[in-house]
C-alpha cells in the first residue's frame, strides 16, 4: 500500500510538472541533471567532458543512466521512471527500518507514510538527480544492517555493505557512512548472538570495510588517470564556491556577493578547462586560506548555513506546479518554524528511546540524522533537498515518539474512565 500510495503522488506530481513546464523542460531543469546525463554518454562513448564529470561526481548515477540508456533508448521518460520507482521504495525501506527497529506495525506504517506523502521525496522522485536513489539504496544498506544486527548473520553486513558502497558512488558525500558502520560496530549494545565485543566487530565491521575498500578503490583508479588520490573533487569545489566565498564575502572589503566569488575562482582554478584536475588542490587552498585568516568567520558561516538548511522550505513544486503555489508559500512559511519544533522533537524521540531502553535505536538513528546533518553547512540555496536523507531518521523518530505519546494519553484515558465511573 505505501508502495502504491508512493508512486501514484509521483506519477500526479510529474504530470502537473509537465503539463506546465513540458516534459523536455521539467526532465532537464535541474543543474546536474546535465552532468549525470554526460557522464551516463561518457560511459557509452567516451567525449572530452567525461574525464572531468567522472572525476567530480563518480559513477553510479552515471552506470544507471548508461544502462537504463542501453536498454530503452535515449527517451528521457525511463530514468524518470527509474527515480519514481526509487521513491516508491523508500518508504517500503523507512517502513522496514521502523519495523526491524521496534517491532510495531503502528510505528512502521507511520514512519513509511511520512516518507510516503514527503512533498521533498515527491518532487525530488520526479527529476533526473542522485537525491532518491541516494536515500533509497541507503535507507536500505541500513536495514539490511539492523537486521544483521538482529539475527547475526554476515550475509546482511555484507549486503549492506556493498549497497551502501553504491550509494556512495551516486554522492561521494556518503563516504562518511564508512566512519559510521565502523563506530556503530564499536558502540552497540552487544546482541545476545554474539559472545564478545571483537567477535561482534568482526562480523558488524564488514560492512564499513567493504565500503573503505569500494572507496578506495575508486580513489586508486583516479589515482592511475589523474595521478590523484581522491574519490572525488565536488565536495572540495562546492565548500571551495559556497563555504568559503560565504568568507570572502564577510571579510573583504569588495562590494562582492557569493556568486561574484564562485564565478571568478572557477575560472581561475581552470575548473572547466582542460586543468580541472588541478584546480581540486587550487580549491583546497582557497578554503585552507579562507580558514586560517578568518576561522572564526568560517565557523559562524558553517553554523549559519547548518541551521537554514534544516529550516529552508521545499521550493521546486511552487514553480514546477502552479496549482501547488499558493498552498506552497504558505505551508513553507510554516514549516520555516515547525523544523525547529520537529528538531526538537526528534531530540526528544531519541531521549524517550534511551529511556525505554531503546538504546541501539537511538544510536542508530540517532546517527543517521547527525551524519546527514554534519554535512549541511557546506553548502546551500538547494531548499529542502540538502536534508532529505535525515528523513529516514527523524520520520521513524517521530512516528515512535507518536505511538509512545499516543498509547501513554489512552492508557492514562482509560485510568481517568475507570476511576470516574468507579
């Protein structure tokens, strides 16, 4: 049902979306879309750009839209059909998260339906982008690795390790999940499987050493093309044209905006000519400088844009869907206060797990919302799309907060009832 639900309000958004932008519009308007598409023809025949798109964004979007190419032709309907289906899994997986996680229908039903109906998934499904698979595959990696957790078995590390490597090869920024699989191994309570913290590390550990050697790996080839040991160079550009120009703006006296920043140092650094290999240790200085000589600036910028990222509004079906505007502004001007409330209900949630000795659910994730969190002030102007994964946490989160506050008021209900009419 959340499957069939899923996809039937992507299938509506992308058919509002085309009716008013056209297909060919709406299937291309996001920025990327581009370089993923490139990178997907550099696959299939190798062009001049696909050594830098390869370099920047790594290969798993760009193998999905080679093959999904191969099979069905070049008609843009097919990747967007692809994404669809990514989203109506995710909330199948946010669901079986929950389930693995508590063992309650009412809280995994919950958790999956906010996933279901997220207006951030529903458009996000319907463009050619990493950010559903992204989530899909992840969201899956981690259940797979609950139950591991749960049963004991190595096959489910294993697995979760190879799918939460694919991920990592659709946005390089999941390399982090490598130091998170290692500290969940480290940090869990011991399952009753297992007889010691190093025969549980053994088993847990494989799936963040099966991601370090996919990471690695990929580091290595980049190493033997470009004679450069890095999985990949957008992250150091972004933080280069976002984070750090944010600095530059702050501290130099040059009527100079952001943008004004970004533009020049991508030409500068030679990002789009034929020495975009060097312009990654070019970038990496600019943000080295801009931290040694304001620290303090970059630290209050990275803050800054944490906290707007968390907050900022859901703005693609405003402008993809004319008949969602209205209804957008308004449900944006609230949800620009209600993610502070919803921050601090997820605080809450993971309080009330530790309490009800929920402990390995709260580390969980808990976890999860913070790595997809940590990264957040990087970047920014994406809208809502930077925080989406955290939803595979805060939306079990919230709906096992909601169940335990729900059945503690019918319970008091039913005392108050019963004492009345005694």
């Amino acid at each position: 049902m959340l499957f069939i639900v899923a996809v039937a309000a992507r299938l509506l958004y992308l058919k509002l979306a085309s009716d008013h932008l056209g297909f060919e519009q709406f299937a291309t308007c996001a920025f990327d879309t581009s370089c993923y598409r490139g990178i997907g023809d550099h696959i299939l025949s190798p062009h001049d750009r696909g050594g830098y798109l390869l370099l920047r964004f790594g290969p798993g979007y760009g193998l999905i839209l080679a093959g999904i190419k191969f099979l069905f032709g070049p008609n843009l309907i097919w990747p967007m059909l692809f994404s669809i289906l990514m989203g109506g899994l995710a909330p199948v997986f946010v669901y079986l998260l929950a389930y693995e996680l508590f063992k309650s229908r009412p809280v995994a039903l919950l958790a999956g339906g906010f996933s279901a109906v997220s207006l951030t998934s529903v458009a996000l499904s319907c463009h050619i982008l990493t950010d559903q698979p992204f989530f899909t595959l992840h969201a899956a990696a981690l259940v797979a690795f609950v139950h591991g957790y749960l049963t004991g078995r190595l096959r489910w590390y294993v697995l979760a390790g190879l799918v939460a490597s694919y991920a990592v090869y659709l946005r390089p920024s999941g390399q982090i999940w490598v130091a998170v699989f290692v500290l969940l191994a480290l940090i869990l309570p011991l399952p009753k499987d297992f007889r010691s913290r190093p025969h549980f590390i053994r088993r847990a550990g494989i799936t963040g050493l099966i991601m370090l050697v996919m990471v690695l790996g990929w580091s290595v080839r980049n190493y033997a093309v470009h004679d450069l040991f890095v999985f990949g160079t957008h992250g150091v550009l972004t933080v280069r044209s976002r984070l750090a120009a944010s600095v530059a703006e702050k501290t130099r006296n040059e009527n100079k905006r952001v943008t004004d920043y970004s533009k020049a140092w991508e030409q500068e650094d030679g990002e789009l000519s034929e020495n975009y290999v060097a312009a990654y240790g070019k970038a990496k200085d600019r943000i080295v400088n801009e931290f040694r000589d304001h620290p303090w600036v970059m630290v209050e910028r990275y803050l800054h844009f944490t906290k707007e990222n968390m907050i900022v509004g859901n703005y693609f079906p405003g402008w993809q869907v004319p008949q969602m505007r209205r209804f957008m502004d308004r449900l944006n001007h609230i949800m620009h206060w209600f993610n502070y409330v919803l921050m601090v209900l997820t605080l809450a949630g993971l309080l009330v797990m530790i309490r009800k000795r929920q402990k390995a659910a709260a580390l969980i994730l808990g976890l999860t919302y913070v790595s997809f969190s940590i990264l957040l002030g990087l970047t920014f102007w994406q809208g809502s799309r930077i925080h989406y994964p955290a939803e595979m946490a805060w939306s079990v989160i919230i709906a096992y907060l909601a169940v335990i506050t729900f059945d503690l008021l019918k319970v008091n209900w039913v005392a108050w009832r019963t004492k009345k009419l005694a």
